[in-house]
C-alpha cells in the first residue's frame, strides 16, 4: 500500500498534503488546544510536501542500525511553499516555515527557498519556527 501511495504521488507531482485545522465553537470544549489559542481562533492550513525528502531517499537496516536519507532540491522545495504563499493571500497572509533548521542542512535549504519564494510575495509575512517551538505553540 505505502510503495503504490507513494508511487502514485511521484507519477503526478502531488507535491502538497493539505492539513486544515479549525475549531469549531460547538467543540471547542473538546478541543486539547490552549483556551487562550481557541479563543482567538484557529484556523490553520498545514502543507506538507510529498515527492520528496525522506519518502524517496535510501532506507536501509543492518542489524540494530537503521538509517533513512532525506534529498530535497530547490525545485522540490519550490511547489509546496508557492503552494503555501497563495493560499495564506486567501487567508491571514502569513506562512510559517516549521523546521529543524538548528540541526538539518535540508531545512536550511528550505529557509533559503522560502526566503526568495516571499520576494514575490510583498503582501504575505514569512516567519520560521523550529517544530519544537511550534508544538509548544499550540
């Protein structure tokens, strides 16, 4: 199943997973968010990319090691953060880089992306989070 998903993903391009989150007030008691971040409202639109990084590197064990590569390159990082730029201008006008840019030379990659992406786009602001911080965020 995951090799025909997969599969299916790099034979159409489907670069982008889309991630919609929004509280609803009639759940919002349900809700395991901060009160305080319910109550401004939360209407957040996570994208994930799907053709690249670690879904197509080499995966390999050997014993009791194990290891994964994570490739990316500019064009791949190019279509998930466009697709993020468009739409934050229908929404807040704002797109959140989440990475581990502390640590990992591919989300270094993709901040410099992301970085010459939002030239082209003046009327939305770029901020980068370390998905630690963002986890604490929410």
């Amino acid at each position: 199943e995951k090799n025909a998903l997969l599969g299916l993903r790099k034979t159409f391009n489907l670069a982008n997973n889309l991630r919609p989150s929004k509280v609803y007030p009639y759940l919002a008691h349900l809700c395991p968010l901060k009160p305080s971040i319910i109550e401004a409202g939360v209407d957040i639109l996570v994208v994930r990319e799907l053709v690249g990084g670690i879904y197509f590197g080499e995966h390999k064990r050997e014993g009791d090691r194990a290891y994964d590569v994570m490739d990316y390159t500019v064009e791949g990082i190019k279509k998930p953060v466009i697709f993020g730029f468009e739409a934050a201008r229908l929404r807040r006008k704002k797109v959140t880089v989440v990475d581990k840019a502390n640590v990992l030379e591919t989300s270094r990659l993709w901040r410099e992306v992301s970085r010459e992406v939002a030239k082209g786009y003046p009327d939305v602001q770029l901020e980068f989070m370390y998905v630690d911080n963002a986890a604490m965020q929410i």
